[in-house]
C-alpha cells in the first residue's frame, strides 16, 4: 500500500508541476475579446439576462475523511463535512478555463477569488472587443463588482429582482 501511495503522489506532484498552468491561469490566448462576446451571447440565448455574462464561477466542495489533526481546518460548517475546495470557472462550451485549490474546507469562495489570483487576471484580459467589461456570474458568495455579477441576496428581493435570479438559474442550469 505505501508504495502505491508513494507512486500516485509522485505521478499527481509531476502532473502538477508541469501542467498547473494549463488551468490555474487566465488563457487570454483562447478567451479572446470574440470569444468572449461569443459566450455572452449563448449564455443570453439560454436566457440570461446580462448580455456580457461570459461564464460561471463557483466554489466547490469535495468531502474528505475525517483527519487525525487539525480538523478544524478542513470542516466545512455550511455542508458540515470535513473537506478541500475548489474553484471553478466554467464557460458555455463545457470547458473549466480556470481551476484552483485545493483549498480547505473552511475557506469561503470570496477569499477562495482574492488568494487566486484570478480577478487581477479578469481585469486584464476580460474585455469585449470594444473594451467594455466582460463579466462572470457567480453565486450569492461572491460579491459584486466590475467583473462579477451574483444574484439579489435577501428575503425582501423586489419581484423584478427574483425574475432575474430566476432567468440567471436557468442560465446556469441550462
């Protein structure tokens, strides 16, 4: 057992390093300004309803066992299980264009944003071909700014608000 554990950890670290970049960086050589305004569009198809919405961020929870030490670390109190996180972005065409982690399971998705790296990246490369920002959404977690959109959080939502978190549902479960 321990040399096939040995094996596995040393075939996941060489995978790692030689190919970490492939997902944990923006690829502003695939997600060009068109390519960008052609998944907006499909996700407007779909029936969203912020026409410069590109993609889909989410943080993702993978339980795991309990550890022997430092089990606080690792508990997620939201899904309460032990557990390491991830964060996705997710485009229309099925693609995770960016990935990082894991993180631990008590990490919260808008610290998950910050420690990534990957907003810098947005604000850089995350532009239609007119120069207009080009946006993700995200789930309530994630806070609003120029590059990322979440639904209306709250219980006294206007009607107007919850049709829009409704159509942005459907986009994003569609």
């Amino acid at each position: 057992r321990s040399e096939v554990s040995r094996f596995a950890s040393l075939v996941m670290n060489r995978l790692y390093d030689n190919f970490h970049h492939i997902l944990d960086t923006f690829d502003h050589r695939r997600l060009t300004p068109e390519v960008l305004e052609r998944f907006a569009r499909a996700v407007s198809d779909k029936g969203g309803v912020l026409p410069d919405t590109w993609g889909f961020l989410d943080g993702t929870v993978h339980p795991i066992a309990r550890p022997d030490r430092h089990q606080r670390q690792v508990y997620n109190g939201h899904k309460r299980v032990h557990a390491l996180k991830f964060q996705a972005l997710m485009t229309p065409d099925g693609i995770i264009s960016h990935l990082t982690g894991p993180w631990v399971g008590r990490r919260h998705d808008s610290r998950m944003l910050s420690e990534s790296g990957l907003y810098p990246e947005l604000e850089l490369y995350a532009r239609g071909t007119d120069g207009r920002p080009m946006r993700l959404y995200g789930d309530p977690a994630y806070s609003l700014s120029t590059f990322i959109i979440s639904p209306y959080k709250g219980a006294r939502v206007t009607e107007d608000q919850a049709l829009f978190n409704r159509n942005m549902s459907k986009s994003v479960n569609a």
